[in-house]
C-alpha cells in the first residue's frame, strides 16, 4: 500500500453531522410521533397547591366523560407505584423520604401529580381533568431555606427539612483564617433555574403479554430500565427501554419520573398502548428543577493575593423530594471550589434542604457552575480589595502548566492543563487592555453607560467517572460505558453504543473514530444507540462523559476487532500473526506491504468462515467496557465585556471572548456549537432566568413568555478559539465540552457587570441581572 | 364538527374536525405529518412554524378551521426534489444540535428572507426572534441564514450579469 492511498484521519475533521439529514427534513422519530394501533393518551392531574393533605377525590364524573377509558387517583395504585428513585444517598444518614410517583394523602409541590386520566385522544383526556373533583386541607408552604431549616418551621416531611450534612475538608483551615491580612466573606444565590430543553417530555408504552416497551424522551433508556424494573418489579428482561430521538436535555431527561413509571403501571393495568405527552406549562412545574443553591464562600489570602484558605457553606433546595441524584449534584461542586487554585487549606460543607417545591436535580454542568460562579466571582472581588488586576491575582494562584499532574486541596489529581496559554489567547482575541482603558477612560469621565470586563479561568470535572470513586462518593451505579462493534460481511461497520446521544452529535463523532481506529470510510459506520435491546449495555449520556467515557469503549472495542482480524488475516496469508502490521485498515506483511489483507476482506473471510486457523472463531465482532481511571479537566478562560446602562439598569454584552482546552478534539465544528449552546445557557442564568414562587408556592414563571429563554435577538455573537492540552488519562486525549460554555459564562457575565458598577459601589447584583435588579443595585450603591 | 379542506405540502386532505383542533394536532395527528413538532402552549418557542399561504405562522396558534382552504408547507413539503438551501445550509453550518426547533427555525427563516432577501445580522436575530432553541446559542443559525441570504444574492447576480 503506498502513500496516496493512506487516508487522511478522520478524528480532528470538522465533519457536518449524519444527523441532520433525518432532523432538517422533519423525518425525525421524536416520542410524541409514535402511533400505535389501539393508543390512548394519558393527562394528568396535578396538585395546585404547593402543601395540602388531600381529603377527598371523586373521579366519578371523570370516568363518565366521551372518550374516558379509565381515571386512577394515587389510592388506586397505591399497592403498585412503590417510590420514585434516589440512587444517590450521599450520608449514611440522609433522609429519603417516600416519593410516590402520584400523590396518595399529601401534595408537596404544585405540580404533583395527583390523578391520571386515560382517554382516546389528548383532547377528550384533557377535558376529562377538568370533571376530577379533589377536595385538599391547605398545610403551610415551605419556601425559604434558611426559614425551613430554623426551629419551629412547618415540616415537608415528617422526618423534618433537613435531609442530610455533607462535610469535606483539607488542610488547616482555622490555621489558613488565623491572622490572615485580607479575608473575605460572600453570600451568593444561585436562583432556580427550569433546564427547557425545546422537546417536552413524552412516554409510550406498549404491554405484550406480560413484556413491555417504554419509548421515553430520556438521556438514560439503560438507566431507566434497571430503575423501572426496580420500581415496578417487572422483571428486566421483560421490559425494553427505548430513547428514539431526544430533544435535548440538559440533565432534564437525566432522570427517572412519575410520569414514566405511570405509563408503565396504567399500560399494565389496561393492557394497551398508552402515550403522555406534557405541554411546555406542565413541564416548568414538574420537570425537575436546576441550581437553587445559596453559597457562603470565605477566603483567606496574603496581602499579595496568595490563597490561604477557602471555606463554603452552602445550602442546597432538594425541593420536596429526592429524585434521582438529586443530593449528588452539589456534592460534584464540592471538589470544584478550589477551581484551578492552589491554597493551604479548604472545607467544604452542604445541607441539603427540603422545601415544597418542584425538586431539583442535574441541569447542564450539575453542582460545577455554581462552584465556579462562587469561586470566580470572590477572585473577582479579592483582586479588587487587593487592587490587583483580576488576571493577575489568578496567574499568582493557579496551577503552572509545569506543575501537572497536580493534586488539588480538594484531592482529585489534574492530570493537564495550561492556563498561561488559554488566558494569554484569551487576552489577545479580546483586546483586554485596550478594554481595560476604555472601561477606566468611561468611569472618569462619567458615562452613564459604563463597561465592565468580567473573567472567568474555570476549569471542570467530566467524563463522569471512575466506578471507585462513585462508589467511595455512595453513588448508587458505576461510571463505566460500554461499545461493540460488529463487522458486516461486506465490510461495513454497525458502532454499538451506550452512550445516549439527544443532539451531541454521536452517530458522527463515534463513526470518525471508528473511520480511524479500523480504516475504514466514514460513511461505511453506522452508530447504534438508545435501544435496551440494540445496545443493551450502557450507562448512558450526561456529565461531559460521553466522548471521554463512551468514546473510549468504542476505542478498545475497536482494537479488539483488529486483533482478531490480525488471527484471520495470518491465517489467509499463511504468515504468523507476528509478521503483520496494521496500516490504515489494512494487515499487511512486514516488509512485504503488497501482502496484505483489508478489513473488508477480512470481514467477509470470516463470514464464509471456509479457510480460518484452527479453533478460530468465525467473528470479528467485539465488545469492550471501559471504566475510566481518573475524571478529565478541561478549563479555558472565558472574557467578557457588558456596558451597563446605569440610568435604566440594562446591560448589553458587547464582546464575548471563550477560549477552551477540551483536549484532543475529534470534531471541531461539533465542539464549537457545543461551546456556543454552553455559553448562550449561562449567560441565560446570569441575565435572564429564574422560576419564581409567589408566597403561596406557586410557580409564576410555568410558561416561556414568563421564564425568558433568550433568542437569539438576546444574545451576542461568541469569539471562540482553543488550545489543546490532551488529556493523558485516555488514549484518545479527549477531556468533554458540554457544560464547559454553562460553567464559564455566568460568572464572567456577573463579573462584568459588577466590574463595570463596583466603582458605584455596588459589590455584587442577584441573578437573574435584569435592568430593575441592576438599577436597584445602583441606587442601593449611590445610598451607601 | 367543522369540514376543512386544505393543501399540505402540495397534497390535499379534506377532513371533518372539531372547530377547537389546532393546526399543530391537526398536521401532526391527522395530517400525519409529523416533521413539524411542538414545543410550548403559549406560543413562544416558534417550534411549529409553518407557512400558510407563504407566510410563516406559528400551527399551535392557528385552528385547524383556520387553515380552511389554505396552502400549509411544512418542514417536509420544502425540500423540492433536492434540500432547500436552507436546509443545506443549517447542516454545513452546524446550526442545529438536537434538532427540534430545525422545522420551525427553517420555516421562520423562509419567511424571514422572503420579507428581507438581505438581512444585517442584527435583522436576522431580530427576525428569528420568535424562535427558540436551547442548543446552538443561535450563531450557527444566523451563519446559515446568512449564508443563504449571500448565496440567493448571489445567484440573481449571477442571473442579471
């Protein structure tokens, strides 16, 4: 085989997406889209009120509706429904209440569900809600944190509003706080936050017999099937588990809900296809909820900026229940706060709280933007006690890239990075010190509208993650993911994964590194996934893990095809397996390279299986589960430039700057939408969202004209750019960036804002940073 | 029950519906035409934008007896033999991730650079303003739309040298 022919690689090519033929055509599998003979829809009824006892539901006039097949209430299944999942019980000790997928005798959200309706269409379903009469006794709202957990305060459960205390430390901290010359204190809240992903949530399932199949708009149908067959008792090999296409998830779909298991329980009951999906309005109220966590970060530094210690507080809303890694997802800030800082000391400590409302969960980056945000924002705060630039004070902290692997106070190892690079690129690309002397130029001079420069050098925990350290965190499953590979005979290749891709862009990603690890044609991969009984093994897609993780197995399922290719191709060209060498999808003969045989060839060899050596079996298929050593870190340093308009409060982001070290990247136009999206999202908790409770707990922001997902008339256009560090912990030196532009953005949003008020005194504004809260910032800043 | 009778992507259904169904249930549901999905009741994310009579609506907030006599394209009725630019150009551009908002994104889009063949970028985020996505962060999306509005210049001045 001579030079010309070697293909050129395919990992590191801006690939356009396999994907998208079926999604711009409008021939896309969504939930919702699946008929089946015989399908009736399900609508539920949900409590709302956020804390009642139900005294009474009278179904009768529900049941006699056009088009009512049958209507449950919780007492109806109450035998059946068991309780909805926690897989993360972070304390010996924590409190996992009961969590019954509809309501028997107590609401403790609005929103729960509290009865199912099932009927020929969605119309008559609908209507038939509406003929439910249910009868509640008012218990008092649970709203505050600090409120739920003070004596005296109304319990959401019996067991009281604490569920668990999880404390970390390391180093000296009293030592790092004794006499140290500047110390400062901060309270910060990260508001609740409502994930949004553009598909709702749906549910079909279909009962044969006494086997089901389950079509759910999730990120995790591996997941969700041992669940289901944990929390019904149909037995696993019984029920399939199907993700068809997902519309996004964000951690939303990260989850095992009432609704699933309802779906499951009334297709049981009635023998019949059921389908449910949610309007977007009952989705705000019953999709779990993100953040909503109040931060007391204090930090000990030297009068030369030099970190001595760091010590947070945090309190964290569980909502009214525990779902399924809901008391995980603070904990996975809890290694993050010391960010890429060296410091002497750190304690950490987290009280997971009750309150009646939604319960909250994973949403896009899951417990790291809200350490980065803290972290980020008191460097920000720290440089200006000390008078220090922002940049400055973080280059005399953080981890020189000669330094690597580094072990953190907080003890997870960093196996590479280097900040010098990304922030010096970041610099360049952004003009920071001709902005600098704007904004300066601006403050002296008066302008009403002022610019501020915000900063974050964030850096990040993927590839969720070694099965060792999940378990020594209580976490209830492994980290592993699982790939096969199957040969066809004409030399095609089918990519089994368990990763469960919902618009990462798996179907592409996955067959250029199959393209590269067996030589073959990119188009001649196809990627299987989401399906329990295509790809049965899997641990599913979330947390930045699935190219770090899953793209790993794919990587040694690849090598294990190779080696048995090599076997079946001595045995063709009657040379001992030794005297081959691998070269572009090809074993040839050393020092004879026209010697050879394709892996197409050798595919269809062991297909007609006539001419293999001995006791050889007729396969090249393989499987591998790879479970990763350590977490990767990508970081990068993420600038930003708001002109604040201090006469009206708004804030315009002028310049954006992201420069990101993912590692190797195997598709750049893949890692850069992703870093898009990331940004758009945390810049979307910076300015513009919040779900918002009224006093009684009702949610007033249930619909998108009341919680503001921005557009794109919203949203600046990004400067991105990377630097590539590989990671040396998988052979692929991948690391993950689907949360990295969430975790970056927030806080170099805030920052910026605050840089460009602080010399009106104004120290910090509450997010969301609409113009009333940065106008009031303001004005409370003009009174000190 | 109302009769309606209407053209969707150039094949007519004549259909007795209730006067409360909305184009978004009727298309999808009895239409069959799944392409154009749904994604909020109020009607702010834009994922179910068709054209009606060439001009882009949002099918969740139009009934069904509405439509009565129109002409509806869909994200499935655009592609004429070969993609539409549009849909070449959000897949070369990469402006989609998860693809749910693509029908309605597309379709307002069509419209958008029927209304303004030469939209600035700001026109571009002002005009697909009615359509959200939770993926992209828009850049790639405006880059698509603009791409086209480069290569529809381009081709009418191609055709008038």
């Amino acid at each position: 085989m001579t030079a010309e022919t070697v293909q050129e690689k395919e990992v590191g090519r801006a690939r356009a997406r396999k994907e998208d033929a079926r999604l711009v055509t409008g021939q896309t599998n969504w939930t919702d889209n699946i008929q089946l003979p015989g399908l009736v829809h399900i609508a539920f009824l949900r409590s709302p009120l956020a804390h009642a006892r139900i005294t009474r539901a009278d179904t009768s006039r529900a049941r006699e509706a056009t088009g009512v097949i049958a209507v449950f209430t919780g007492a109806d299944l109450a035998a059946e429904q068991g309780s909805l999942p926690c897989a993360w019980p972070v304390t010996p000790d924590i409190v996992i209440p009961q969590h019954p997928p509809m309501a028997v005798d107590t609401v403790r959200y609005a929103g729960e569900i509290v009865a199912a309706v099932v009927a020929r269409d969605r119309y008559a379903a609908a209507d038939a809600l509406e003929a439910i009469d249910v009868d509640y006794e008012e218990l008092p709202p649970v709203l505050d944190m600090e409120e739920a957990l003070a004596e005296g305060s109304p319990k959401v459960h019996e067991q009281g509003n604490k569920s668990f205390v999880w404390p970390f430390s390391n180093g000296d901290i009293e030592a790092a706080f004794r006499d140290a010359p500047v110390v400062l204190e901060r309270t910060y809240r990260q508001q609740r936050l409502i994930p949004s992903a553009m598909e709702p949530r749906a549910v079909v399932c279909a009962p044969v017999g006494d086997e089901f199949t389950l079509w759910s708009a999730t990120q995790i149908p591996h997941v969700l099937r041992v669940m289901l067959a944990l929390v019904t008792g149909i037995p696993e090999h019984k029920l399939r588990v199907i993700a068809p296409d997902v519309g996004g998830g964000f951690g939303s779909k990260l989850q095992v809900t009432a609704e699933e298991v309802l779906a499951l329980l009334i297709a049981r009951r009635l023998g019949r296809p059921v389908k449910w999906t949610e309007s977007r309005s009952e989705g705000n109220l019953a999709v779990h909820h993100g953040r909503d966590q109040i931060q007391r970060i204090r930090v000990a530094a030297g009068a030369d900026g030099r970190l001595r210690g760091l010590d947070v507080d945090l309190l964290a809303d569980m909502g009214a229940y525990l779902m399924l890694v809901t008391p995980g997802v603070p904990l996975l800030g809890a290694f993050m706060y010391n960010a890429i800082y060296k410091m002497d000391a750190y304690s950490f400590r987290c009280t997971g709280v009750f309150t009646t409302k939604t319960p909250t969960d994973a949403y896009r980056g899951a417990g790291r933007p809200e350490a980065t945000f803290a972290i980020e924002r008191v460097m920000d705060d720290l440089a200006a006690e000390l008078g220090m630039d922002p940049l400055a004070l973080r280059e005399r902290n953080w981890i020189k890239h000669t330094e690597f692997p580094y072990t953190t106070i907080a003890g997870l190892t960093y196996d590479s990075g280097n900040y010098e690079a990304a922030t010096a690129a970041a610099r360049e690309l952004f003009h920071y010190d001709e902005l600098r002397k704007e904004a300066a130029e601006r403050a002296a001079a008066g302008d009403p509208v002022r610019l501020g420069i915000g900063i974050s050098t964030f850096t990040e925990m993927c590839g969720l993650a070694p099965s060792r350290i999940l378990g020594q965190l209580a976490y209830g499953a492994g980290g592993w993911e699982h790939a096969s590979i199957r040969m066809l005979p004409t030399g095609k290749v089918e990519a089994v994964t368990g990763s469960s891709a919902h618009g990462q862009g798996h179907e592409t990603a996955w067959s250029q590194i199959v393209a590269d690890e067996l030589g073959v044609p990119f188009e001649d991969v196809r990627v299987l996934h989401g399906d329990t009984f295509v790809a049965p093994k899997g641990m599913d897609t979330y947390g930045s893990r699935s190219l770090t993780v899953g793209g790993i197995a794919v990587v040694a399922a690849c090598g294990k095809v190779r080696e048995k290719a090599r076997v079946i191709a001595a045995g063709l060209l009657e040379v001992s397996p030794d005297d081959l060498e691998w070269s572009s999808g090809r074993w040839q003969v050393r020092g004879d390279p026209d010697q050879g045989k394709t892996i197409g060839e050798i595919a269809l060899a062991t297909f007609a299986a006539h001419n293999l050596p001995e006791g050889v079996e007729p396969s090249l298929d393989s499987d591998a589960t790879y479970d990763p050593d350590n977490f990767s870190f990508p970081h990068g340093t993420h600038l930003c430039a708001a002109e604040v308009d201090t006469e009206t409060g708004a804030v315009r982001l002028r310049s954006y700057v992201a420069v990101d070290d993912v590692g190797q990247v195997v598709n750049p136009l893949i890692v850069e939408g992703q870093v898009h999206g990331g940004i758009a999202q945390g810049i979307a908790q910076a300015l513009f969202e919040e779900a918002a409770y009224d006093s009684s707990g009702t949610l007033v922001t249930a619909t998108l004209a009341d919680y503001l997902v921005p557009s794109a008339a919203d949203l600046p256009a990004f400067v991105t750019s990377r630097t590539a560090t590989p990671s040396t912990t998988n052979p692929l030196g991948v690391k993950g960036v689907g949360e990295a532009g969430t975790i970056a953005s927030t806080p170099a949003v805030v920052n910026a804002i605050v840089d460009a008020l602080r010399p009106l005194g104004v120290p910090d504004v509450p997010m969301p940073c609409t113009p009333e809260r940065v106008w009031r910032a303001i004005r409370e800043g003009a009174a000190r | 029950m109302n009769h309606v009778s209407m053209r969707i992507d150039g094949v007519r259904y004549d259909d007795d519906v209730e006067p409360r169904l909305l184009l978004v249930h009727y298309l999808r549901e009895v239409a069959g035409r799944t392409g154009t999905p749904v994604g909020c009741d109020t009607s702010n994310c834009g994922a179910c934008t068709v054209l009606m009579n060439g001009v882009s609506v949002k099918s969740c907030s139009v009934l069904a007896v509405q439509a009565d006599g129109a002409e509806i394209t869909t994200i499935q009725g655009l592609a004429n033999g070969e993609w539409h630019p549009l849909q070449r150009a959000f897949h070369e551009e990469h402006a989609l991730q998860c693809g749910y908002c693509t029908p309605g994104m597309i379709m307002a889009a069509a419209d958008l650079l029927r209304d303004n063949p030469r939209p600035s970028e700001q026109e571009v985020r002002d005009g697909l303003e009615g359509n959200l996505c939770r993926c992209t962060g828009y850049q790639n999306i405006v880059r698509a739309v603009l791409r086209v509005a480069g290569e529809m210049a381009g081709e009418q001045a191609g055709a008038a040298s």
